[in-house]
C-alpha cells in the first residue's frame, strides 16, 4: 500500500470518529440511557474540577521548544517514558538541530541515537520520513490541524493530539495513551479497549472546552495516585467518583473506608 493510500484511509478513520462523536451526543435514546448518559456527564465535570484544583498547571512532561521538536519527542515517547526521552533529546535535538537536518540522517546513526527508547528502528525510520515529507510539502513547517498531521509517517491521532494541544492550543480530540486508557477504564467512562474507541467515548461525554488538558490532567492523576500496579485508592481525590475504587483499594483502606 502506497503513502497516499494509507494517508486518505487515516484521514476517513479520522473523519468517521469526529462524526460518530457528534451521533453520541445527538441520538434518540431511550429515558433510562439518556439519564445514565446524563450521569456519566456530570460526573466527568465533577472529575474535571478536582483534577485541575489537584492538577493547576496540566501540561506534557516531553520538553520542547518548537512543535518539530514536540512531534519527535512524541514518537520516541511511544512504549518508553517520557523520562527517558528527555534524557535523549537534548544530545539529539544539538546534533540534528533542524527539521532539514533530520530530512538528512542516516538510518542507522539515527537509530543508534534513539536506541535506548525502545523499537528505534522503526522510530527512526519514521522521523527520517517525516522530515523529508515536512520539507517537501510543507516549507519544513509542522502542519497544525489534524487532517494534515495524520498524513505524516508515523503519526496517528494520539500524536497528532499531543502536539495540537501543546504547540498549537488546538484540539481536534483527545489524546489517549496508557493512562487515559487505565484510568477512562477505571472510572467508568469508557468499556472499550482500543485507543480510537476510547476517545470516541472521551469525545462524547468530556465538555469541549476540556479536551485540550484532559488527558495532561489524567496523565498526572496517573502517574501521582491511579498506578497501574498499586493504585493509592486511599490517597485518591476521585474515591467518591470512582466505581473501581473499593475493588483496587488495599484491603486495609476498605476496611476503614480510606480514611485514617
């Protein structure tokens, strides 16, 4: 299959989890579905407020300085932590210093300057590919709405979500990773499994205003308190909100009900 091929069928993908969105939102449904509908909405208002008084200052933990820059960092993030990433970046971002740069790099060195993010071999190939398409069709400049970004080697909608929110302040959807996924999971706002369905959910009941720091705010809350191993129900802001919360709770918190 062609690049252009697999870029018009990402952007049909794209266009039919917008429109299915909107169906949610729209849709006759009958008086009980409308009032558990209803429900899961407030509670996510309920969810929004608490994270952002926990939470004032949601934002990527990737560093950056321009949205080229936030674009590969987002990659080298996919199956690694951000963590390692910035370890990475400055010596790789002072080596390769431009998007032209990058457009130049040989597969192999380049891998070998990513190797410790995990699956650097098709990281690598990736950003080659991308940079060259950057240069090609767009002056070497990051597109900023997510029809064109999904066009990019490499880059599906998660990404492209990332770098909209945080080097544009545009939101087109919303982001889901490993914690968003967890957590929409745990507190009841999303039985599916697959990153596009989630947000499709996430989209639909998540008041637009939010969707550009929703998934920074379930990030954090994910990385603090709603680890995927050893959840501290105890410690959570979300307990009362939370239908996971007495199963995860250590038996010791249920027991006094997460109160010391």
């Amino acid at each position: 299959m062609g690049e252009t091929e697999r870029s018009v069928k990402k952007m049909k993908k794209n266009n039919h989890l917008e429109k299915s969105a909107k169906m949610i939102r729209g849709q006759k449904q009958p008086e009980k579905e409308k009032g558990k509908e209803k429900e899961i909405e407030e509670r996510v208002k309920k969810i929004i407020r608490i994270l952002r008084q926990e939470y004032p200052s949601p934002q990527t933990a990737l560093h950056y300085r321009t949205p080229f820059e936030l674009l590969v960092a987002t990659i080298l993030a996919a199956q690694c932590t951000d963590e390692r990433v910035n370890k990475v970046t400055p010596g790789l971002f002072q080596k390769y210093p431009t998007v032209e740069a990058f457009a130049r790099a040989r597969q192999e060195e380049l891998e070998n300057d990513i190797r410790s993010t995990g699956f650097f071999r098709n990281k690598a190939r990736n950003i080659i590919a991308l940079s060259k398409k950057l240069v090609e069709e767009y002056g070497g400049r990051v597109p900023d709405s997510m029809e064109e970004l999904i066009k990019l080697p490499g880059v599906a909608r998660k990404t492209a979500n990332i770098v909209l929110a945080s080097a544009f302040k545009k939101a087109e959807g919303i982001a889901v990773d490993t914690h968003v996924r967890r957590l929409a999971g745990r507190l009841g706002l999303s039985r599916q499994t697959l990153p596009e369905k989630i947000e499709k959910d996430l989209m639909a009941i998540v008041p637009r205003e939010d969707w550009l720091d929703f998934n920074f705010l379930l990030v954090e809350h994910g990385r603090k308190i709603c680890q995927a191993r050893r959840p501290r129900c105890e410690e959570c802001v979300l307990r009362e909100l939370c239908p996971s919360a007495s199963k995860l709770a250590p038996p010791e918190a249920k027991k006094s009900g997460g109160k010391e």
